[in-house]
C-alpha cells in the first residue's frame, strides 16, 4: 500500500498560523491525478483546501466521475 498527494497549494506557515498561499493551477492538479490513477490501485481519497475555486470544480469533477473512491473532505 501507498499513499500519494496532489498538492493544491503552496502555503508558507509556521505554529502560528498560514502566511500566503500559492495556488496550483487546476489542470496540474488534474495531471497528477491522473499520473496516479495511471500508476497506482486508488481505495481512498481525502481532501483538505483547495485553494481556488478552478481547483474546486476540478476535483468536483473527478468525484462526479468516480475517480474518487471513498472520497471525504477535512471540514
């Protein structure tokens, strides 16, 4: 067994809290899903942020899709 990320931002933080985000563009979010789902068994998903709201209708996508599985997200 695995564990893989895609990474939907960069954020600079420390103990006290986050200092900036840097969004990743949502089709690079896609690729590397899609690299993972190309190499790897996928049982489960989590999210956390997701840092624009292009990203949010990307993994909108992949869920409405299936590509998903077992998907549930950090409130």
């Amino acid at each position: 067994m695995f564990g893989a990320s895609a990474v939907t931002a960069l954020t600079p933080q420390n103990t006290l809290g986050v200092c900036g985000v840097h969004p990743v563009p949502a089709a690079f979010v896609l690729a590397r899903v899609d690299a993972v789902h190309s190499d790897l068994d996928v049982r489960a998903v989590k999210t956390g942020m997701l840092g624009t709201s292009d990203v949010v209708t990307a993994v909108a996508g992949l869920a409405a899709a299936g590509r998903l599985p077992h998907w549930s997200s950090t409130p």
